[in-house]
C-alpha cells in the first residue's frame, strides 16, 4: 500500500525497497542558487537584444504608458482646465516617467534592476483632483512631491516587511492589476465611449481583428513579430479604424496638429502644503508602493525558472525609484508616477525582460515631451486599439497573478485572506455607487479595486498570522500509528504555514526514510518525537528518540556493499541527506539521539 505516493515500508521487500529509494531520489534545491532563465524567455534580464529590437520594444512600452496620460486630462477635466494645462502636465510628468524608468532598471540603491516602465497613476487620480480642486496646481505639485518622499522613506524599509508578502498576497496583487485593465479596456474594446453608450459595431470589429493579430504575433510567430505582437497590431488597428470609418483620416491629422518641436513649459505656480491633504496622499501612496511590489515581483518571477520568494532588495530599489520619479515629477510640474502593470505584461508575453530596453524607452518618452506631434499619435489612439492592446496585456497579467497566488500551499486561513480581498476588490468595478460615501481621506483606497483589494490582503494577512505557531511537535508511535499521522501532520502544517508543495515533497520523503531507518536499527522503538519549525526561508524538521543512531554517509555506496545488511543501511542514510539540504545527526542524553534535517525554502 502507498502512502503519499511513497510505499509502506512495512510491507517492501529488500528489493522494492532499493528500487523505491532510487525512484524517488531527487537533488536537493539550494536557496542560493543561480538564477535560471527560463525556457519561453526570448530575451532574458540580463540580454541585449539588437537595437531595433530594442527600439520596437520601446515603441510598444510608450503606448502603454500612453495610458497613464489619459488619467493626466481626467484631472485637468475634472478641475475645469484646458488643453494647454493638460499639455502642460502631460508633458512634465513624461519627463518624469523617463527618468524613472531608467533609474528602474539600475542594479545598485535606486531600481530595481527590471524592465517596468512609469507613468501616470490611477491611484494617486482622486487625491490629485481633490488637491487642484482645493489649491490649484501648485498645492497639487507640492502634495505630489511629498508623496515621492513618502514612498522613498517607504522603500526604506520594505525589505524588513517580507512577511507581509507573501506569494498569495503579492499573486493577488498582480491579478487585481488585470482584473482593474479589464474594466478600463472592455468599454474602449467595444466602442462605448460614454457611461451606458450601446457598443458600436465598427469598433467591436477594429477591436477583434487587432487582439486577433497581437495573439496571431505572439502563438504562431517565432520571428521578430513575436516580440513586437503590440506594433503589428496597432498598424492593423490604425487601418482598419480609418478604413471603417472609427477613426477619420481628416480627424487622425488634426489629432496630431500640434508643433513638430516645442520646449516644454511647467505650469505657472510654484509648490504648496496643506497639512489636511497629507492623509489621502499618503494613502494613496502606501496603496501605489503595494502595488509596485506585486509588479516587481512578478518580473522577478518572470526572469527566474526557479523563482521561489520576493526578493525584497531588488523591491525596495524598486520603490526608492519610484519615489524619486515622483518626487521630480511634482518638481518638474507633474503629476505621482508609479509601474505600468500592463507593460510587465507585455515583457511575459513577448518573452523580452531586457533591462538595456528601460533606457531606449526612457530616452524615447522624454524626447517625445519635446516633439509634440510624435507625442500626440500615441495620445490619439483609437480607442478598440487601446482596448484590445490593454486586455492583451491583461491575460497574461492576470494568469500571471495566479500563478503567484498558487505557488503555495493553502490552508482555509489563506483561502479567506484571498477570497475576501479578491470579492471586495471587484465590488469596485461591478457595484462602484456603494463606495461614494465613504471619507474624502479614504477615497484613494476605495476609488480602484487594486487599491481596495491590495490594502484588505496585506491587512487579513497579518491578521490571520495571529495565533499560528511556528513550531509544531506530534509523537510518533509505530506500533500503533501509521505513517499516515506523520504525512498528515506535515501537510496540515504546511499548508498552515503556505510551504512550497516543492519543499513538503522533499520533507515527506526524508521522513519517511529517517522512520524506515530508525525502525531498523531499532526494532523495538515505541516512540519518537518529530518537531517542524518554519520560517519564510527554510523548514526544519528535529527527530527525538532513544536508541541506535543512525550514520549519514556523503557518498553512495558501491554496489558490492549494497549486498551487506550494511550497505542497505548506508544507502538510506545517503538519500536522507540528498533529500535535505542539511541534516546533522548528534547524541541526546546518555541513550538518545536526534536527527536535525533542514530544507531550504
């Protein structure tokens, strides 16, 4: 009979037992390992793919940045402004987003070493417009900047906070990026330019055949196309909306009739503080950093075969740099930068991370801020292009998150700290009219579902860790207990404490040859102690009990001493250490021993 796919060591013969030992041998996995570039990766973190390459990457990024500007004329329409205040901040906050994007992909204090380009942020939409609602530009560009120190202060210590992170939360934070994509993508998608419009038939048209080629790009092209699905889209798209009249020629050449070359200008005022305005942007700045951090860690994941936790480092690098670019942007007379989600997936659809793709992309945003003509054609984007660009990007996103989210082991606790974040997050998008009550200070958490979903699953998190030991002990006892108790128990408290399916596999299998052994060399043993100790970075499992002490050989034994009682003996020894990454055997008391195997996690 088998027990968790390993066989009942009561009923193997000499035979079965050697053979199950060489079956399920498996090399350990070290945490420090060299990163492993992953198989679909064209062009992993580390590359430098050929400069048109990287030029037509670049091109596909900006567009998707371009996003980020249309929240920029929401608050100038909101506030009463006209277009050339909205030239004004668009064009500021694109310097801004250059730069930051740069300082992203650096290595060193500032980045976070990966291709994740900034732009306008939906986070920081309410509170900007309540800030040039209250005291026009100025206080607007002041509050701003303080927001870009608040989140530099953030990323100061972020990397002390790896518990409030773990895969579920931060899986769950870049899903509820592309869920939030969907909701702004499907109405463009469709053509319902205004709230209850009905679809318009010509852009649901312009729509499908555009995601249709970008999808077409990316599964049946190996060639250039496949890294560059987004520019064969939008041409198709850009013909068909002219050719069905969605987009008029006479209206795509007005919509690019600015000046060939113009210095930009800040907006006339200087900065202010209003002490009453400080919560809502801090706020709004806690709920972009989270945000960030789901990003980052999905590049991460993206780069990395191996990938196993958040490395916290390369986040706080990542939030220091969008600080920064916040900060010079409400210097500069812009508006609060955080990560573009829709261009990390974009980077995991086209297999293209390259970090030497932030500087052609920065460089590019910030030349088009002094060409706005250049600037203006991704600013009149039709609108079922957009759509179909954003919900593109959306899926690999959102199965990206997912596939965060489900890295790990989940026990009822976790289900709830998920599910409960992932339901409210939606109520944003599916029932909004309920949220327009709440406090002017709040709005920022309750105005975008991300906003909302990513503050309730840091905050569940922490709460539901209250009251779960990170030590456990069960007795075992072979004459009267299975070894199902031991496998059971290991499951339950893995999943307790959401372990890697990887490392539970690797312990159940060591255990169960440390039980075997120990029953050999101790026949009449009735019992021994089997303690689990867990931490974010390595799982340990402690052995009590009085009796023979078992020998942990470095090396396999030969076949000819596989024959002796011996060799047996010397082989389950050598597998328990290949089965863990550590594992020391010392005396207890005058008659015991203890057997202290550790996992890295």
């Amino acid at each position: 009979m088998a027990v968790n796919g390993l066989p009942n060591p009561q009923a193997m013969s000499l035979r079965q037992r050697i053979s199950a030992l060489f079956a399920s041998a498996a090399a350990p996995e070290s945490e420090y390992s060299v990163r492993k570039k992953p198989a679909n990766l064209v062009y992993d973190v580390d590359d430098v793919p050929p400069l048109l390459v990287r030029l037509g990457v670049s091109i596909q990024h900006i567009f998707l940045m371009s996003l980020g500007w249309l929240y920029i004329a929401v608050i100038i329409n909101a506030v009463g402004g006209g277009k050339s205040e909205a030239e004004s901040l668009i064009r500021m906050s694109m310097i801004a987003g250059g730069l930051a994007t740069i300082l992203q992909a650096n290595r060193r204090i500032i980045g976070s070493g990966y291709l994740c380009p900034l732009s306008g942020s939906l986070t920081f939409l309410q509170p900007s417009i309540l800030a040039a609602r209250t005291g026009g530009a100025s206080l607007l560009f002041g509050m701003v900047s303080c927001a870009g120190v608040f989140t530099s202060l953030i990323s100061r210590v972020t990397s002390r906070l790896r518990v409030l992170f773990p895969p579920e939360v931060t899986g769950l934070m870049v899903a509820m990026s592309g869920l939030q994509l969907v909701a702004v993508a499907l109405p463009r998608f469709v053509g319902a330019t205004t709230p209850g419009s009905p679809p318009d038939r010509a852009s649901v048209f312009v729509g499908v055949a555009t995601l249709f080629v970008m999808m077409a790009a990316t599964v049946w092209n190996r060639g250039n196309l496949h890294v560059l699905p987004i520019l064969a889209g939008l041409v198709m798209g850009y013909i068909l909306a002219i050719a069905v009249g969605v987009l008029t020629w006479d209206g795509f050449v007005n919509g690019i009739s600015e000046p060939w070359m113009a210095l930009p200008r800040r907006f006339p005022g200087g900065m202010a503080f209003r002490l009453s305005l400080l919560l809502p942007f801090l706020i709004a700045s806690l709920t972009a950093s989270l945000k960030t951090v789901g990003d980052i860690t999905l590049c991460q994941k993206i780069n990395d075969a191996e990938w196993k936790r958040t490395d916290m480092r390369s986040v706080s690098g990542g939030l220091l740099a969008n600080g920064v670019g916040t900060f010079l942007s409400g210097l500069f007379g812009g508006v609060a930068q955080n990560t573009v989600s829709s261009s990390v997936g974009l980077s995991l659809a086209t297999g293209t991370t390259s970090r030497a793709i932030a500087l052609p992309t920065g460089i590019l945003v910030i030349a088009l801020a002094f060409f706005p003509r250049l600037a203006a054609v991704f600013a009149s984007m039709p609108v079922p292009v957009m759509g179909a660009m954003l919900i593109y990007s959306a899926c690999f996103i959102v199965l990206g998150g997912f596939q965060l989210l489900t890295s790990r082991m989940l026990d009822a606790r976790r289900v709830f700290v998920v599910g409960v974040s992932l339901i409210f997050g939606l109520s944003v998008e599916i029932s909004p009219d309920i949220y327009r009550f709440t406090p002017e200070a709040l709005r920022p958490i309750f105005s975008s579902s991300t906003s909302l979903a990513t503050v309730l699953v840091v905050l569940l998190s922490v709460l539901f860790r209250l009251g779960v030991s990170k030590q456990r002990t069960i007795t075992y006892r072979p004459g009267t207990q299975s070894l199902d108790a031991v496998y059971n128990f290991l499951e339950e408290q893995g999943a307790t404490w959401g372990m890697r399916r990887e490392v539970e596999q690797r312990a159940n299998r060591s255990l169960h040859e440390v039980i075997v052994s120990v029953l050999a060399l101790n026949p009449r043993l009735r019992e021994m102690d089997i303690t689990l100790e867990f931490d974010e970075l390595r799982l340990t499992a402690t052995i009590d009990y009085d009796g023979a002490s078992l020998v942990l050989p470095d090396h396999a034994p030969t076949a000819d001493e596989l024959l002796t009682d011996d060799g047996i003996a010397a082989l389950s020894g050598f597998m328990i250490r290949q089965y863990a990454d550590r594992a020391r055997v010392k005396p207890r008391g005058s008659t015991g021993c203890r057997i202290q195997l550790q996992f890295d996690h």
